[in-house]
C-alpha cells in the first residue's frame, strides 16, 4: 500500500468547521487524543494551560489568558511541507501567510537557513580612567581569555556536554556620558536554548576574575537583545503569474522601495514581518519581546532603520525576496519546555531544533510582509480585513449561525461594514 502523502499544500482549509480543521492538523502531527484535548474538548476550548502551570511561570497569577491559535498552511521550506500555529489577536494574518506560501511553492517554496545560536553576554566594566590603563585590561582580558571561558563553562555543563557554552571573548571600549568603559562581549553558543538564563549567569561567575584582571568595577552583565551572531535567512522566488502579473511585481518593488529609503514606512513594513514571526513565536512558547528588540535594533544596525527584507525581480520577471534576522528562540528551556500548549505548537511543526525552527519562522516573516505589500500595491489592506471585521459587526449585531455570514457578506459588498447598517440587515432578513 503507498504511503500517504505528507503535504501542508491543503486547499479550502478555511471553509472547514474548527473539528475537521484540528482533525487534518492532528493527522499530519500525530496528535494524540489527549494532545487534542489541549485544543478542543467537545467543540469548546480545550485544556489548554492549567492554572498550576501557569502558577509556575510567573507570578501572582489569577488565569490564564485566551489568543486565538491558527494555522498557516501550503509552506514548503527547505523541501519540507510545514503547518505553521499562529497565536494573533489580528483577522488577516494567517490567511495572508497562507497565501504567500502558496504562491511561494510554484516555485519551490523557501529556501532557509539559519547560524550557529551564538547568544552575547555583555559585561560592561568601569572606573578604568586613562587610555592606557584602558588598553592594558582589554589587553588582560584577552590574554586570559581561556581562564575566562573556563570559568563561565564551569556554569553550565550541561550545555557544554552538548558541544554548546562560552567560546569566545570580544573586548571594545565605548564612549559614554559617563566616561570610558570597557564592554567585554562573551560570546556563548547556547544550542536549543533561547540562552538568556546561560548567557547572563556565565556573565555573573566572571565577574571576581574580571575585576581582578582589568582593576575595574564590573557593573551589568546581561544578555544583549542583539542577537547579531544568530541570524535568520530565508529566501524565495515569488511566480510573477500566481503574483497577479508583471505590474503586481513592479507595485511590490515600488512598495519595498518606498521601505528601504523611508524610515517611516520601513517601521510599518517590519511590523507586518513581526505579525509573523512574532505569531510563531508565542506559538512555541518563546520571548517575543527580545526577538522585537533583536529584529528592530538589526533594522538600524547600518544607523538608519531599514526594512528586514529585500526584493529584485529575476530574469524572468519573477519576484524574489529574502529575510535575514536575528532569532533568539529555543525549543527546550523556558515556557517551551513548560507551556503544554507551546509543546504542543512545536509538535504541529515538527521542527528538530531551534536551528529549524528558526529557518521556519524566517520564512513565514517573509512570506507575512510578500502578502502585505501585495495587498497593499494591488487593493488596499482593508478588502481583506473587512470580510472578518464584518462577521464581528454581525455578531455585535445580534446575528446569529447562518445570519453571521449572510450579514458580513452583504455590509462588505455594500463598503458600509457599520453596526448600524448591519442591523437593519438583520431586521430585514429576519422579516
Ligand atoms: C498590519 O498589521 C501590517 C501592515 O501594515 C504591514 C505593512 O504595511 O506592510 C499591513
């Protein structure tokens, strides 16, 4: 008997009741009926995130508190069908995904990678005064840099059992209002982890030696959110026909361009990046907060804010985009090793590690700003948004089942998506 087809290429995916749609995902995932459960119990919410659990995570905890979770699906990445879990409060977002990754596999889908997870720790030193004097500890440090790692791998043997930890130093001395410092970078390849809790105790245990070694004070020792040694980058070729044709092509180069040379737009178009990346990584149970400021500060890092991106078209009037990002994500410590939800997420993805599932979250970034801009170039954000903001106006309206989508399709179709119009729809159908 042929083996049945593993593919995320799954058309109408959006017209299926909720239970078919889990059904479709818990086959492709192997999903156990109590992994299942999490989601769905009977057609309501499932278990979800248990009060103890979240007790755990933080503290002073009174609930949990529910996002919607999709699906993205038709990506091909690296030759590998994926189905993407997106937590996101915004209507749009994972349709348009969806979208661009269909467009994306005409042409074989996203090709990605991702570096080595090297994580930096930064230790800033002060109260050494004089050029000199700075220049003989950047001098010590170095010298006893292997005194150094060693001490800062003594933390974590763990990671170091696993080819991970500290393995190599960087010195510079910055100019600051407050006078001259010296900033020791540590640089730790945290593997799997997000690395933070590593990093930022390796910084902590160096500290005695640091001082004794450089006569300074050691004051923060911290994990930078510049994660410029764990780059991102996935690339595709967009099909300029399944794009709508040359002149879609031109108005999202057009709209790339206008990123590239406007701050102003450019902070728009690497927040519809972020709709992605960000939706994927509070799907895993990662810190999307220091995946923002690495993506942000990685805009800027040339001294202007710049978009994420990059589009040309190819000889044959293709469109091709790529993405390079910093991602400090991991897929063991933290919440996602805690979040059964978050386990669940990466399950669904069946990425192997935080190497993978960077190059997937990388792509669906580029996937999320290709169908912005298309949108954007070819009718305007707000047809797309319209269609699920109008089934909310139903619903405020009173609509009820079948009245939902009868309602939404017709104050669409009229551009007069308003509570009031909507219930006089609703009177009218119900007489
Ligand atoms: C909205 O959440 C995101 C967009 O504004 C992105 C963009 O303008 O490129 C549509």
């Amino acid at each position: 008997m042929s083996k049945k087809v593993k593919t995320s290429r799954i058309s109408g995916f959006y017209k299926l009741p909720i239970e078919e749609r889990l059904k479709i995902v818990a086959d492709f995932a192997n999903l156990s009926d109590d992994e299942k459960k999490l989601l769905l119990v009977n057609g309501k919410p499932g278990l979800g995130l248990d009060l103890k659990t979240a007790d755990m995570m933080i503290e002073n905890v009174i609930g949990t508190f529910d996002l919607p979770l999709g699906i993205a699906v038709n990506f091909l990445i690296n030759d590998k069908d994926y189905l993407i879990p997106m937590v996101i409060e915004e209507s749009s977002v994972v349709a348009a995904a969806s979208n661009a990754a269909k467009v994306a596999r005409v042409k074989g889908g996203f090709k990605a990678k991702a570096s080595e997870s090297i994580m930096i720790g930064q230790i800033q030193v002060v109260g050494i005064k004089g050029e000199s004097k700075l220049a003989n500890a950047m001098l010590a440090v170095k010298k006893q840099k292997e005194k150094i790692l060693k001490i800062a791998n003594e933390q974590d043997k763990v990671l170091v059992s696993l080819g991970g930890g500290a393995k190599d130093l960087e010195t510079s001395v910055i100019k600051t209002s407050a006078g001259e410092m010296l900033i020791i970078h540590l640089l730790v390849d945290v593997k799997d982890a997000m690395g933070a809790n590593a990093v930022n105790t390796m910084c902590e245990a160096v500290t005695s030696m640091i001082e004794e070694i450089t006569g300074g004070k050691v004051r923060l020792r911290i994990i930078s959110n510049l994660a410029d040694k764990r780059l991102a980058y996935a690339t595709a070729v967009f099909d300029k026909d399944a794009l709508g044709g040359g002149k879609v092509v031109d108005g999202i180069l057009e709209a790339y361009a206008f990123a590239d040379a406007d701050p102003y737009r450019a902070a728009t178009h690497n927040k519809g990046i972020m709709n992605g990346v960000d939706a994927v990584v509070i799907a895993v149970g990662n810190d999307w907060r220091a995946v923002e400021a690495g993506a942000h500060a990685y805009a800027a890092r040339y001294g202007r804010y710049k978009p994420l991106t990059r589009y040309w078209k190819n000889e044959k009037g293709d469109l091709v985009g790529e993405i390079e990002l910093p991602l400090a994500i991991g897929t063991v410590g933290g919440a996602a090793s805690v979040n059964p939800l978050a386990k669940l997420c990466r399950k669904i993805l069946g990425v192997k590690n935080a190497n993978e599932l960077a190059c997937v979250i990388a792509s669906v970034g580029l996937a999320q700003n290709l169908a912005a801009l298309r949108a954007l170039a070819v009718e305007g954000i707000q047809r797309g948004h319209m269609s699920l903001h109008a089934k909310n106006i139903a619903v405020m309206a009173g609509a009820k089942g079948d009245e939902i989508d009868v309602v939404a399709r017709k104050i669409v179709e009229e551009k007069k998506v308003r509570l009031d119009r909507a219930k006089e729809i609703l009177e009218e159908i119900r007489k």
